[in-house]
C-alpha cells in the first residue's frame, strides 16, 4: 500500500512594519467598520413576517375537491379504491401509500368508513407531528396530489395534543392553500406585496 507523503507548508512572515504596526488587524477591521454602518437585514419577528417560498415545508395539509384535481391518477385511483368524490372535502383515497413511506410510520392514523352505497370515505386522518422529520416523503408518495406541505412555519404550542393534525384541520389548511397560493407560480422567492398580501388573507385559525 502507498503511503502518502505530507508536505508542510509555511505561510508568508510579516515584514516588520506590518509587525509593528498591525496591518492584517487594521485590514480585517476596516471590513467590519464599512459593514457597522449599513442597514441591517434582520426580520424583527414576531413584528414582521417573511412568507416563506411556495416550496417550503411547512405544516401538513389536505387539498380538496374542486375540480383541479390531477386527472386521470385521480378517477382510477377513487375507482381503484372506492372512494365517494365529496365536493369540498379531501382528495384522500385511504391508500396509506404516504403511511407505507414515512420513516416513521407510527405517526400516522388512517382509517376510512363504508358508506351505505358501499364506497368509502376517510373518516380519521391524524399525523403526529412529534414524530414527523418533515423530510416530504409522504408528501411524494401521495398518488392523487392530496397531501402536502403548506407555508405555515409557526409551530409552537403549549399542549403537545396542538401538534397533531386531525382531518378537519388538515383540510382547513388546505382550503386556505388551495385559495391563496395554488396558482401562484413556483419560484423560489416572492416580492414583498405579495408576501404582506399572503400573511393578511392567511385565515387558519390557529395562526392567530
């Protein structure tokens, strides 16, 4: 086996006067002097709000019926699993795919009720978010483009029963996303009106 041969290298020696008289420390003060004076970039949160991109993974949601559903994975799959199409409720299929690709399975609880027609309906989707990495896997796993991440970032509770989502929940996240960002154009950033007209139509309660 080769052996790899270190070759130790010296940085240049100062001169004398820059000895004497600090150069490098005059030089790396005078980058922050010229940065002490300009205007700062900080959010002062929680008195200012950034929307974060149409890309971020934020809270979960449950989009609904309304007709932009992706077709046709949607019909074969509401065939495939017998689902009842409820106007204004979630797209879920009860196929437990997102349940059979999250790391942590157990933070999941899925079930679905048989109508009188014979056809299904979801009846309990919770998600723990205690448990959940929010690593999207889920949210790639669902074949009918229901489940998904939302804006919403603040996250801080004092019960730790706030932090799972149940499906009412889920599905009032989703009709505010449906109607507020939807159509908006995935990029990665969005100017400042917009970000001020998105937080002042946000309307999930348990925002404010």
């Amino acid at each position: 086996m080769w052996g790899v041969r270190w070759k130790r290298v010296r940085s240049k020696p100062l001169r004398i006067f820059e000895t004497i008289f600090f150069i490098d420390f005059i030089r790396g003060l005078s980058i922050t002097l010229k940065n002490a004076f300009r205007r700062t970039i900080t959010t002062h949160y929680p008195y200012e709000r950034l929307t974060p991109p149409k890309r971020f993974r934020g809270f979960f949601g449950h989009k609904v019926v309304d007709g932009t559903e992706p077709q046709p994975a949607f019909l074969e799959w509401t065939e495939r699993m017998k689902i009842e199409v409820v106007e204004g409720r979630s797209r879920c299929v009860v196929c437990m795919l997102c349940k059979r690709a999250c790391p942590v399975p157990q933070l999941f609880q899925i079930e679905g009720k048989k109508l009188e027609n014979g056809k299904r309906v979801v009846s309990v989707f919770n998600m723990n978010l205690l448990l959940c990495t929010f690593c999207g896997f889920c949210v790639d796993a669902c074949p009918v483009d229901c489940l998904f991440q939302s804006d919403i970032h603040e996250t801080a509770s004092y019960s730790r029963r706030d932090s799972v989502l149940d499906l009412q929940t889920l599905e009032k996240i989703g009709r505010s996303w449906q109607r507020r960002r939807e159509e908006e154009p995935d990029r990665i950033w969005s100017d400042d009106e917009n970000r001020k007209r998105l937080w002042a139509e946000n309307d999930v309660p348990f925002l404010k």
